[in-house]
C-alpha cells in the first residue's frame, strides 16, 4: 500500500471540468490534486463546442486567447428543418461564437495552466473506494496494480455519468435513457456538408456535422434502431450506413481517427454534495448534447464551486456558502435537461403530428426577433443567472453577468473590465474615490478594490459601487452611502471578517 500525502481537495476526473476547478482552487492557493483512470488525455469524447459564456470565463482567467488559437469559430447553427438558423452574431459579448476545439486540446490548454499552478495530477488511478469522516476524506485508488491512498480535506468528483464518486457518496442519479442508437466519430470527407456547424434532421434520425477547420470533421449520428452496447466495436462502415441514410446520399467518410459508440441520458443528481464529497459536470447531471451544452455546464459548474471550496477552506467562510452551489446551479442543469429532452423528442419523433409542428415551429421560432434572441441567449450560456432570492433595491443587476465593459482606470487608460479578474478575487468596482475602503479592506486578501469610471450600460455604470464575485457575477451593488449593505454582502460571500493584530 502506497500512500500519498494529505490534500486539502482531491478531485477525480481529468476532464475540462475537473481541470478547470484545479485551476481555480490552485488559483486561490488552495493545494489539490486531480486523479484520472485515463492513461492519456481524451481523443473519443463528444465535447468539441466552447459557448461564448465559458469563454468569457477563460478571458477573465486569461487563457482565451489559446483557445481561440486553436479553435474555429463557428458564428450560427444550421438546422436542416426549414433551413432554420442560430445567430450568435447578435449577442452582447466579444466571443459570438462557438468555439469549435477537440476535447484533447481543450484538456491540454488547462492541464498545463493546472501544472503551472503547482496541481498534482495522476494519470492511470482508478478509484475503488471513498471514506469519509467529520472533517476529511479518505480515497482508495489502483494505480496500474499498485494500491494507493489519498487523503483530503475535501473530495470533488467530475467523473462522468458512471461517476464512482456520486455511487461512492449515496447520491442517487434519477432519469433515463434514451433508446436511440448512437455514434459517433472523427473523419474526413469526400463530400462536404452544408455548413461547418450542422444539424441535419430526416425521417430516419438526426446528425450533428462539426467543422474542425483542418480537414476532419465530428459526425454524430442517431437512429430509432435498438441501441447496441457502448463497448461493442464501432467501424466507419456502420457509421456510414447511418450518415447515408440520413443525409440521403454518401458522404464518402474515410481516415476514421475513431469511431464510437454513446448512450444518451438523461438524468439529474438528488444532491451535489453529501457531508465533505461533492460532484459536478456529467456526475451531476447528463442529457442529450443538443446545442453544445455538457461541456459549458461542467466547466460553469466549476468555477462556480471553486471559489466558493477555496473560500470555506482558506478564508473561513462557513460550509454553507458550499449549498449555494447546488442552489445556484441546480436551476440551470434544470432547464438545460429540460430543453434538451424536448429537443430529442421533436427532432426524433416519427409520428405525424410532431414532425409536422417540427416543420412548422422550429424555422418560426428561429425567424422571429424575440424568441431567437431568447434561444441564443441560452445556447450561449450568457442569459444565465443567480437571482437573488429576496429581490432587492438592486435585484435588476444583483446575480446577473456583468458584461466586458470599458473601465475607465485613474491614470486615464481604458481597459477591459475582464482584465480585473485575472488573480480570481473579488472585484469591487468603485466610482466614488474610496468611499468603501473602511469597509473592503478588512477583507482585503479577497477583494480588489479599483478606482474606475463605468463606460458600459446604464444598467452598470449607474451604480456608485459593484462588487464582483470571482466568477463575474454581481454580488451586490449599491451607493457610497450604503456601506453597511457592502459590509452584509461581503460577510455572506466571503465569510467573517478577518481578524487582524490591534483590532
């Protein structure tokens, strides 16, 4: 029996959700490692699509730009029915577009910025058992026949659907799955489709077409026939079969990198945290990948919890700053497997009925002014939010996101307000030359405070003071006058003040 040294987070999964909470929990000086079963980063998942709130994320952290490096945007989505059409070009960020990037360099970007952090990450462990007591856990693990034990404060699992971690901790996986035979692969192509971000739907099931920008191309296929097992062999003849029935002619696939098989489900956690184990991403909640959703979700689910578990373990901000985590991203999921579950079932309906109020409704829903700012307001992840439960004086900013505005600094350079958000603190926003001080610096190891004027909508700009959470949403917003309001916010987001010598 090997064991490792004592941790004060180890989270299992390797994936970008996974990876990105290392970052963010390394960020805040939090000491983490990751475990992954994976001898090698990911070549076979189904997660290619950055949506413009995740990269907003990863420009507030400064790794965008590798994103973007290595990615091809993709600015709408084409669906077949109706030559229906998703723009993004409207939307009110710098990022309007998916960023189309193979999971294995998504995993790569993050897992060196995890590295440069000081995370520890081993590959080949799989986990076997968890323990835990009042204040740690324990796991047991096998490293490639070798026995291992790690030891935590806390354990976080972004393990996938079949996650060890959630059956580890009681945690119930209600749902279902979808009987629908699944594939999947990477390949190039004789003959091109439509458009490089496709939805192609018929009579005979559904595919996603992904343009990689370099020659290959992800092609999802799925049919009404009887699933077959997800371990069985999957060859690009079958994988064909299914694309030329479809699409309705050959596509001419061929230099297959690999092909896969996939179950599609849907299912939603009872809880995300049992005692000192949480779970996020695929262990949490699955559906459908309609609309380039699981991947965005994992990596929100984990920079909304990482501030939060670095808070509770560095600055002694209580445990229950942890269940506004499930409070705040429960919702989301929610709608999430809601809206793909009714995505399955119009686009994979063979009755009458449904395909025709698919004819009918889907190029109408995606034409009208309203309704499709409202669905690419949601594909992008950028109308997500956490309202406040009481409401407020400032309930009209308070949990929403604050968008990449010019700020205005004291020497008189203009920059972006994403800029401020690089260490992974609190940002408190000021425009009254200090009035807060007294109050913000007692919490100063977690807030920034900045001297700036607002050039962005009045919406923001009419406030005196804005305090940022890490992850850039509004905790609370207020005039110069309302100091004990700040005080509040601060002490329900960071915990008590700390007590320093003389005070």
């Amino acid at each position: 029996m090997t064991t490792a040294e004592n941790n004060q987070v180890v989270i299992v999964g390797a994936g970008p959700g996974g990876l990105l909470l290392a970052c963010e929990l390394a960020l805040a000086g939090v000491h983490c490692t990751v475990l992954e079963r994976r001898d090698g980063r990911s070549v076979t998942s189904r997660a290619t699509g950055l949506q413009p709130r995740t990269l907003e994320l990863l420009a507030m952290r400064g790794l965008v730009g590798e994103f973007l490096k290595q990615g091809n945007p993709r600015d709408h989505y084409r669906l077949t029915v109706g030559r229906a059409r998703i723009d993004l070009t409207h939307l009110d960020t710098a990022y309007q577009q998916l960023g189309i990037c193979r999971q294995s360099v998504t995993e790569g970007i993050l897992e060196e910025r995890a590295l440069s952090l000081g995370v520890i990450v081993h590959r080949g462990v799989k986990v076997v058992d968890v323990r835990q007591s009042a204040d740690s856990v324990l796991v047991r693990a096998d490293e490639h026949g070798t026995p291992r034990e790690f030891g935590a404060s806390w354990l976080v699992g972004f393990d996938g659907v079949r996650s060890t971690v959630r059956e580890a901790a009681g945690i119930d996986f209600p749902g279902k799955t979808y009987p629908y035979n699944v594939m999947a692969g990477d390949m190039r192509l004789t003959r091109i489709p439509e458009d490089g971000m496709l939805v192609k739907v018929a009579r005979e099931g559904m595919v996603v077409a992904i343009d990689f920008g370099d020659g290959t191309w992800r092609m999802g296929a799925v049919d009404r026939r009887p699933p077959r097992p997800v371990d069985e062999p999957a060859d690009l003849e079958e994988l064909r079969d299914m694309l030329t029935r479809i699409f309705g002619y050959d596509l001419h696939p061929y230099d297959a990198t690999y092909t896969a098989r996939f179950r599609f489900h849907n299912r939603h956690a009872a809880r995300y945290r049992q005692g000192r184990i949480l779970i996020g991403g695929d262990a949490a909640h699955t559906h459908a990948p309609l609309g380039a959703q699981g991947l965005n979700i994992s990596c929100q689910d984990a920079v909304n919890l990482g501030w939060k578990l670095a808070s509770v373990i560095r600055h002694n901000a209580p445990e229950s700053l942890l269940d506004t985590y499930e409070q705040e991203r429960r919702p989301i999921a929610n709608r999430v497997l809601k809206a793909t579950d009714r995505g399955m079932h119009a686009m994979m309906s063979p009755a009458l009925p449904v395909r025709a109020i698919r004819r009918v409704m889907v190029p109408t829903v995606t034409t009208l002014p309203f309704t499709h700012r409202l669905l690419a307001g949601q594909i992008s992840n950028l109308a997500f939010s956490y309202p406040p439960k009481d409401g407020g004086e400032h309930a009209d900013l308070v949990g929403k996101r604050l968008p990449d505005t010019p700020v205005a600094h004291e020497d008189g350079s203009l920059r972006p307000l994403f800029d401020l958000f690089r260490s992974g603190r609190f940002v408190l926003l000021d425009q009254t030359r200090g009035s807060a001080k007294p109050v913000h610096e007692q919490w100063q190891d977690q807030v920034m405070a900045v001297a700036v004027r607002l050039e962005g909508p009045p919406e923001v700009a009419s406030h005196d003071l804005i305090l940022s959470r890490p992850d850039g949403y509004c905790a609370w917003a207020g005039s110069r006058s309302d100091t004990e309001g700040l005080r509040a916010a601060l002490q329900r987001w960071c915990g008590p003040a700390p007590v320093t010598a003389g005070t």
